[in-house]
C-alpha cells in the first residue's frame, strides 16, 4: 500500500501542489520520498497538507497550527490518491468550503483521474467552523470501486526526544489503537507506549519459547529494530531487556554497555522513538507491516554523519513501508539509492511548486547537490578550492592507475588536510567513518 498522488491547492504557500509519489509511471514506489528545499519553501505544509486529508477523531491533528496554514485561502483542499493491492483506489479528500454540498470535490478529484465511473462514495462528516461563520469544514473519503476496511495506517513525525528512561515500564500503559495521536506530529511518539510494547515483545517471546512455540512473530520486530539501529551506528546493535532491575526495562546493547534510554545519543533516541513507535502501530494495525511513514525535518538534532545513515536505516527496518520525509540537508538528500526527490521552489511567477521528482543523485558531492537541488554555489575559501582542485586531479590520476608513488602520498595528505578542516570537506574526500566521531554524543563510557 501506498500513496501515489498528493494534490493540495490553497495551502500555505502553495496556490496549488501536486506531488507524484508513484515510481514515475503510475505504480506504487516505497521511497524514501525526500521532500526538499529551502525554509519556507513549503515542505512542513505538504506533510500537513497530507495528514489533514486523514485526520479524524483522535489521531491528535493540530487543527489550530493547521488553520494558520489555510488563512486567507478562498477553498483550501487536498486529495490522495492510493495505491498497491487492497487500497488502489481509494481517494482521501478534504476541503474547506463556503457550501455545505458535498458534490464539489468529487468533480474536482473524477476530474483528475480523468474518468467519470461512478464513485462509491461514504461521506465522513463536516461540520461548521466556529470562527469563520460562511465556511464549512467537509471531510470525507471518496472509495472507488470497493469499501476499504480497515483505513490505511499512516503515521506522522517530528524529531522528539519523548523516549527516556523509564523506572518501571507499566504493561498496562500499552497502546490499544494504532491510530490514535498517529498525525501529531512532535507528540506522535509515547515513550510509555513504546517501553511496555518493546517489554511485551521479550515477555511474549519467551513464554512462546518456553511453551515450545515459534517466538517469530515477535522476534521479527525487534531484529527489524536492530537492523535499523544497526545502520545508523554502522556495527551490531541490540535491543535488550534488563530483568535484574525492580521491572523489566528496555536497553540498548551496544560494545558491551548496555544504555538505557535516557543515555542515548539525541541522534538515536529520535532514530528509536520513531522507529519503535511505528513499528508497534503497526503491528496493531494487523496490516501485514504495511504502512506510510511521515517525517518532518528528518535531519534535525542529527550529525551529518547520521543524516547520511538515517534513511538506510529507516529503509532497512521497515521494507514494506512507503516512507515520505522532508530535508534540507544534502547530506540527506545523497545518502539512499531508491530515493526520489521532490524539490519545492518559487517559479518564475514567484508561486511555490514542486519540480518533477527525479531519482536521488545517490554518491554525488555535496557540492553538486547544492548547485542542482537548492542553486546555492558552496564556495570555499581560495586554498581550500586550490587543495580541492588538486585532490580531485591526483583522484582521477589514481582511478586511471596513473598515480606516482609521490602523488599517492601527496593524495593521502590532502585527504587528511582536508578532511580535518571541516566536516563538509570530509564528507567529500570520504575519509573514513570511525565509530568514536560517529557516536559524537554518546557518554564517556563507550567512546
Ligand atoms: N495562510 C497562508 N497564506 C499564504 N502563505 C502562507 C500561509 N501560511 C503559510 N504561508 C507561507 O508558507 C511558508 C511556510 O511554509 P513551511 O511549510 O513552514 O515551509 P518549510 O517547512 O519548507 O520551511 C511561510 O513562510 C509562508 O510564506
Ligand atoms: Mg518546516
């Protein structure tokens, strides 16, 4: 399941945006959609946008930050289009309206998909909005072809360090509803949720153990949580228990330690809150780990090192999830071979839009990123492009195996020279990562 088509019109800065989230041809395509572009370009409005078109009773949308967004606009709307088995085709639509009719919308979207066949549609609700007297707040989905049962599950990010140690993980405290608080956002992530379901894992994998039952189905998230994990700190990491406390509580194993939440570096707390908080909606939702994943500013509070290893990681945990984020790191923007990237950015008219997406420029310089997705030339000071011109001759001597033992060692000191100078410029010589400058906020004990 996945979203192939977002089109929002009269939404903060945008008159209209349309962003093509299919592999390029109409079928579905997993991402990671990287949204990007400068700050008000638009980038945290088209992930509300996205979110407001799913909100419902208890999903914990801000509506009050949202209306801010629509202000001003005569008839603020948003529509998404579905796809990939038991979803294709269904239609999530919203709009703001000075009609009580429901009929508007359901043009507007038959519009796009360029054909008329008759609509099975099931109306969600509207209802007035207190302070502005001529509008009316219409909220429905518009299902083609079949009911769909049950909604699919989508959930929305922002950096939060919601998880911290916890002295007693209360199993009561478990989630029942996938979906409630899953659009808020900054407050998406329940630390308490989060540590009784990660607790419940271990308990429920060892009383199938011990009953002689597969512990699998249990299992399988939590070696999903290290493979994500494992990713970002590029060396084996484990989710754990520890039972000689007063209760069971969660630990990460990392070199031996074993860190309880609150000693995490800020960088995975944010990675882990995510990731866990997803995956036990998940699997309330019994959607056979299928869903769509929202984050905004996905690089904040993240070391560029990390912003180069997030969405492996996000993309190594959860394989069967559409996951749609948005940046304005290069460092993001470089780091995932499957990604697509929508830029957002003022026409020539001065109106926001979103370019065609195009395929991540996967292994290219931060530099070229810069110039091609932002049009920012990143200019360093005369002896550092002088030392980078010359690093990237001696570099071309070396890949065409013309390299003097004395261009070698001049090679292997610019790449120290430069890479000491700052991170960008290690980054492009690709000195190479050591554990100890990657866990850069981690405590003094394992570095
Ligand atoms: N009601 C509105 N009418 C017109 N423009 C708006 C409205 N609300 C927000 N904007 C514009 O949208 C921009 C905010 O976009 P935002 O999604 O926060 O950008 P980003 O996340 O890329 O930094 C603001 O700078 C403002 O110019
Ligand atoms: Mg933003």
């Amino acid at each position: 399941m996945a979203i192939l088509r977002l089109v929002a019109e009269g939404v903060g800065p945008f008159e209209k945006l349309d962003l093509d989230l299919s592999d390029g041809t109409g079928n579905p395509h997993l991402g990671p959609h990287i949204v990007a572009g400068v700050n008000g370009s638009g980038k945290s409005t088209a992930l509300r946008a996205l979110a407001w078109a799913l909100d419902d009773a208890g999903t914990g949308f801000d509506q009050g930050e949202w209306w801010h967004l629509i202000k001003g606009r005569p008839n603020p709307r948003v529509a998404l289009f579905f796809g990939g088995s038991k979803y294709a085709g269904l239609v999530a639509v919203r709009e703001v309206t000075r009609h009580a009719s429901i009929n508007i919308s359901t043009s507007w979207v038959e519009r796009m998909l360029g054909q008329n066949e008759g609509f099975k549609r099931r109306y969600l609700g509207g209802s007035p909005i207190a302070s502005e007297p001529n509008q009316f707040l219409v909220h429905r989905y518009v299902l083609w072809h079949e009911r769909i049962e049950p909604p699919p599950l989508v959930a929305a990010y922002a950096p939060s360090r919601a998880l911290k140690h916890l002295e007693k993980p209360n199993p009561a405290q478990s989630r029942s509803d996938p979906r409630k608080d899953a659009l808020a956002f900054e407050s998406t992530v329940s630390n308490e949720a989060v540590q009784a379901w990660l607790v419940g894992l271990f308990s429920k994998s060892a009383i199938a153990a011990k009953r002689r039952r597969s512990p699998e189905v249990f299992d399988q998230w939590l070696t999903d949580l290290d493979a994500g994990l494992s990713a970002i700190f590029k060396e084996e990491v484990h989710i754990d228990v520890d039972y000689d406390t007063p209760a069971i509580e969660p630990r990460v194993r990392l070199r031996g330690e074993a860190l309880d939440f609150s000693q995490l570096p800020d960088g995975v707390r944010v990675l882990l809150g995510w990731l866990a908080d997803f995956m036990n909606r998940l699997e309330l939702a019994k959607s056979e780990r299928e869903g769509v994943l929202l984050i905004d500013e996905v690089d904040a509070h993240l070391h560029p090192r990390w912003q180069r290893c997030v969405l492996p990681a996000l993309r190594a945990a959860l394989p069967k999830v559409q996951i749609i984020v948005t940046t304005h790191s290069p460092f993001v923007i470089t780091s995932c071979r499957e990604a697509r990237v929508h830029v957002l950015e003022r026409d020539g008219n001065a109106k926001f839009r979103a370019r065609p997406p195009v395929d991540a420029p996967f292994g290219q310089s931060i530099n070229a990123t810069m110039k091609d997705i932002f049009d920012v030339e990143s200019k360093f000071d005369p002896q550092t492009e002088e030392e980078l011109n010359e690093w990237n001759r001696l570099k071309r001597l070396q890949a065409a195996r013309r390299l003097r033992p004395d261009d070698a060692r001049r090679l292997d000191e610019l790449t120290r020279v430069l890479s000491e100078r700052s991170e960008e410029l290690r980054l492009i010589v690709g000195a190479p990562d050591g554990l100890a400058s990657l866990v850069g906020g981690v405590p003094e004990s394992i570095r």
